[in-house]
C-alpha cells in the first residue's frame, strides 16, 4: 500500500507548556505507528507527519486528549482542525485500512512503556491520612 504523508501542527494550550508536558506528549506521538516524524516547534506547538492510510489527526488528537494533553480550542484551531478531520475523512473512504487497528496499538504501546503502581507523590506519611 502506498504511503499518503500529511504534515500537520498540533496546538497545546497554554496551561500545558511546561517542557516535560510538551515533550512528553511528543514521545507519546513517537510511540504511534503511522507516525513517521515529530518534532516541537514551541512550547504550545509540535509538528507531526504521518501517514494517513494508517492514522489520522482525529486519532492522534484524541490519543492525546485521553492521555491528558489539552489541544488548542480557538476558534481558528477548530475551524482548521475540522477541516483537515473532514479532508483525511474523505481520503480514507477511497482507500482502505484498519483504522481501529491502529489506535489499538497506540494504547497497548502506551500502556506497555507507562509505569505502574501507585502513582501518588505524597510522602507516605500523608497518605496514612486520608
């Protein structure tokens, strides 16, 4: 099957611009198949190319907002980002793939390379407490 690259750039909101955020979101967008190439621009934007016979923007954005990152809601954003859903919607319904499939795999991935276990960072003492 031959590969349909579609670049795009992802707005964050501007509460999640601390770096590790920002570059934890970038990991998690490396760790999808479909996706050949992230990079971040700034704080509140990252730049991901992807082949869209395997995953869409609709996908990556709603991987991202499930694992807690917050994607830019301005009307602008949503306008633009409607756009591109309905463009790779159609380009989709000519051609054939596993889009189901793919997001699976983006979750198991996630899943796998997340660390497990209580994730409180109170000091144990605190935690006695409640």
């Amino acid at each position: 099957m031959e590969e349909k690259l579609k670049r795009r750039t992802i707005r964050l909101r501007r509460a999640d611009k601390s770096p590790e955020r920002v570059e934890a979101a970038a990991q998690l967008l490396r760790d999808i198949r479909g996706v050949t190439h992230v990079r971040i621009l700034r704080m509140d934007r990252i730049n991901v190319q992807y082949n869209v016979r395997q995953i869409t923007l609709q996908n990556i954005e709603a991987l991202l907002v499930e694992f807690d990152h917050k994607v830019d809601t301005s009307l602008f954003c949503r306008i633009m980002r409607a756009m591109c859903y309905y463009v790779e919607d159609i380009e989709c319904t000519n051609c054939c793939h596993d889009q189901a499939e793919c997001t699976r795999d983006a979750f198991i991935t996630r899943y796998l390379t997340r660390e497990h276990g209580c994730r409180d960072p109170r000091p144990e003492y605190q935690k006695r407490y409640l």
